[in-house]
C-alpha cells in the first residue's frame, strides 16, 4: 500500500531501528507475545507501527468496518424493536388514555359551527 509523501517518515537510522526492536521484545519477554495486558499490547502495538506504517493502515481499515459493521447490527436491532412496538400497538386496542373523559362523537360536533362568520 502505497503511502502519500505527507505521511512518509524520513528513513530510520540503524540505532532507531534497534532501540524500537529492543522495546517490542522487552514487552514480549515481560507480557508474552502478543501482550497479554492491554496496555502493553497497545505499547507494542505502536512501537511496530512506527517500523512498520502499512501496519497501522491495515489497523486502521479493520477498526473502521468494525465500526461500521456495529453501527449496522445496532440500526437493525433498534428497527426491529420499533416495527415490534408498533405491530403491537395496532393489535391491541388501549383505548383512551387514562384521566381523561370518553368523549362521544356527537358531543364533539355539538355547538355552533365554526366555518360560518359571526
């Protein structure tokens, strides 16, 4: 995967190179290989992305469809739960809300009405 030249790094010296090798098989050595806390995996991690940028490319892309794919699974799931309330509304019939009086049609076109001017 080609890199544009704003995020190229300029070429790592020999001793750069060495010192970043040493504290990636530091935390192997005291962690495991992976890391086994999540600390240190996120350290050694990111010292091997700096060895290696593509690495953090690829990291990068899969946290993105992670992401994505989520977002999808809970925009499905809360569709579902509303089209289930709402199917279930229309089966039962609640009647009016509670507190309030049962009004009859023929009171409510009662009185004077309202198109006409006064």
């Amino acid at each position: 995967m080609a890199e544009s030249g704003v995020f190229r790094l300029p070429p790592m010296q020999g001793w750069q190179r060495d010192s970043i090798l040493a504290a990636a098989s530091f935390l192997r050595e005291q962690y495991g290989n992976p890391p086994s806390n999540p600390r240190a995996k996120v350290v050694y991690d990111g010292l091997l992305e700096v060895l290696d940028p593509s690495r953090r490319a690829v990291r990068l892309q899969k946290e993105k469809s992670d992401a994505a794919r989520s977002a999808a699974l809970t925009a499905e799931a809360e569709r579902r739960a509303a089209e289930r309330r709402r199917n279930d509304r229309r089966r039962a019939n609640s009647g009016p809300p509670p507190g309030t009086a049962d009004r009859r049609k023929g009171e409510r076109r009662a009185g004077a009405d309202r198109r006409t001017k006064r």
